[in-house]
C-alpha cells in the first residue's frame, strides 16, 4: 500500500500546522491551566470551517475526504488535545445528523454547528455506565403523541459546561434511541466537572435530566436506533479522530526530545550522543512511523467504504494511545525535571495520552473488539 498525498492534501496539512503553530501551541499549556478553551480560539476553529470538516459544503462544512481529516486531527492533536477534542466533537454530532437525522433537523443545525454558532456535545456515558453502552438508564417517555419526558443522569460529557445542543443517548419504549436536546430545555441542569488528569481544557459537565419535555421530532432516526447506527457512527469518527490525535502527541513528544536532547549536556556531552537517549529517540520514531501507517489504512478503507473499516479504526486508536503513553512517558524522561514542570509541554502530552486509552472504548474493550475480529478473520 502506497501512501502518497495529493497536492492539495500537502497544501492543507501545510495549513493546519501553520494554524497550530501559530494559534494553538503558545496558549495550550495556559488552557490546560485555565481547564477551558478561549472564545476567540473557538470562532478561529469556526472560521476555518473545521468544526464542519465531514461536512458537505452546502451546509456550510469543509467536505473534507478521510485523510485530510486525519491530517487535521494530527496537528490538533500535536497542539493541544482538547482543541482537537472540542474540533471532534463538533464533526461527531454533525456527521450523526447528517447521516441519520431529519431533513428539518439537518436544515436546523448543520450549518449553525460548522459555522460555530451552535456548540454541540454527545451524552451517552453515565455514571454506572461506560463501555457498557446498552444498558445506560436514561429514559424516554412518551408523554403524548408530539412530547416525551427524559429523566436520567450523564457524566463526563465533553463541552457539557458551553454545549448548546446535546445528542442524548436513552431507551425508548426499551429500545436505545437518541434525541437532540436544547440547553435551555426546561429540567435540564449542567454541572461543570473539573481537575481531571488529562484533557483538562474540554470543559466536562455532568447532566440531569429531570422531566424534560422534548419534541418527538427532535429523535433522531427512530426508536431502536440509538447505538446501532447512530452511537457507532459518532464513535467510529471519534476514535478515528484520536488514533491521529495520538500520532499528534507522539510528533510533538518526538520533536520535543530532539531539540531538548540536541542542547542540553550532560557528562560533558550532548544528550543525544547518549546511547540510552538514542534508544528512546528511535522507538518513538519507528512506532511513530507504523502508528500513522495503520491512521492512513483505516482513513482509506473507510474513505473506500470497505467492510472492515470500523475495525481497522478501532486497531489504530487501540495502537495509537498506547503508543502515545509510551512515547510520551519517554518524553517526560528524556526532559528530567524540566519535563515535570507544569510549564512544560511532555507532561501535558503525557496526562492527555493517558486519557486516550480511555475515551472512545478502553484498550482493553478494543482488545476484546480485536481478539474477536481475529478469530472471526484468520480461523482456519
């Protein structure tokens, strides 16, 4: 398999780490202080039309093919996690309405999600309940032909504290459906959730739902369609997201320990003649090297509309955050007590690493997800 980027996919990767640099990397480590992202930032994202990256361009998105996106979610990830977080999350939801929605929910929201206008988040996670998705408690209750009453309790939910509209994972008449939700939908309260490891600046909430009255036509796709299709197809565009996002940490981690090691002596020479300082470097850079082989695979099968494409993302994000962990580890390492200082940037990569091996589906989830697929695909 050949990886050759067209020109135009050079020119935008060349434009989204120009953007990076120049907007995201000098703040990120005052937004991981702050656990919040800047409102300048958000409307800077938005006018580069990147919170509609999947998105067609007559609702105002980027139309971007899956590699593009991937190249975006590098870079972002090289910057700041959450940035690529709050970005991801924005696609996540539009994608789903796009693909699944109503005509007058599409008309409704898509442009105002890719123009920024409408910030939206996914709530599917609750206290008691996280890889184990189809047994979440929410419900929908069908008050009357035009209204049904939601009660239940979200937790983690990204951008929870500034989200204007919520895509709410329930059952409906027992079945898990998902239905979008205003915020200022009456019993509706958000709780801002702070001090977390990693990721710090995504602004998590906890949600009650506590007899919110919706419109019937706010669910999206019909009741039963909750997780299948509607959850994996958020979620497979999210894990894609961080298996780049996580080649993003290990490149920053990279180029920080080259320049770090390039100039710091030690034992009357440079760190980076130093043969256990070599060791590192060139594991960072091999499973650098195979992590974003495996983001190019999984972006062009899915681009392909191949059938294995959903499991060829999930192998690319379980690889990714772990290798993000260790590459960033190393990092930290590498750096000494320069790189636990909070004004250092490998120990921000390395706490946001870890939180990669968690969202989406754990590792150890996808490595059940993986056994699977492999006995399924290599039994004799």
């Amino acid at each position: 398999m050949e990886i050759k980027l067209s020109e135009q996919q050079k020119r935008n990767q060349t434009a989204f780490r120009d953007f990076v640099n120049k907007e995201i990397i000098p703040h990120a480590n005052q937004h991981d202080k702050e656990e919040r992202i800047p409102d300048e930032l958000i409307k800077k994202l938005a006018r580069k039309r990147y919170f509609g990256a999947v998105l067609p361009e007559q609702y105002g998105g980027h139309a971007m093919d899956y590699i593009t996106y991937g190249l975006l979610n590098e870079e972002l990830g090289r910057g700041c996690a959450s940035v690529r977080a709050f970005m991801m999350m924005q696609n996540m939801v539009a994608l789903t309405i796009h693909k699944w929605g109503s005509e007058e929910q599409k008309e409704r929201w898509l442009g105002r999600i890719a123009s920024g206008e409408t910030i939206a988040a996914f709530a599917l996670t609750e206290p008691e309940v996280g890889s184990d998705a189809m047994h979440i408690e929410t419900s929908f209750t069908d008050a009357d032909d035009s209204k049904f009453i939601i009660n239940g309790h979200k937790k983690w939910i990204t951008l929870g504290q500034i989200a204007d509209l919520f895509l709410v994972f329930g059952k409906k008449r027992g079945k898990l459906s998902a239905v979008l939700v205003e915020k200022d939908t009456p019993g509706l309260t958000k709780i801002p959730i702070g001090g977390m490891l990693g990721v710090r600046a995504s602004m998590l909430a906890e949600l009650y739902f506590d007899n919110c009255s919706v419109p019937q036509e706010n669910l999206v796709g019909r009741a039963g369609f909750g997780f299948v299709p509607v959850g994996i197809t958020a979620l497979n565009l999210g894990r894609y997201s961080i298996a780049w996002g996580c080649v993003g940490i290990g490149q920053a981690c990279l180029e920080a320990c080259i320049n770090y090691a390039s100039n710091r002596r030690q034992f009357g020479d440079y760190l980076k003649n130093h043969q256990l300082i070599q060791e590192m470097i060139a594991d960072m850079t091999v499973n650098l090297k195979a992590g974003r082989l495996l983001c190019y695979q999984a972006g062009q099968m899915q681009e392909e509309g191949h059938e294995n494409a959903i499991m060829e993302i999930m192998v690319a994000k379980y690889f990714t955050s772990k290798m993000a962990c260790t590459i960033a580890s190393n990092a930290v390492q590498v750096h000494g007590a320069v790189g636990c200082s909070s004004d250092s940037a490998v120990q921000r990569h390395l706490r946001d690493a870890k939180i990669m091996e968690i969202i989406e589906g754990t590792s150890q989830i996808h490595q059940i997800k993986i056994a699977d697929y492999a006995y399924r695909e290599y039994a004799e």
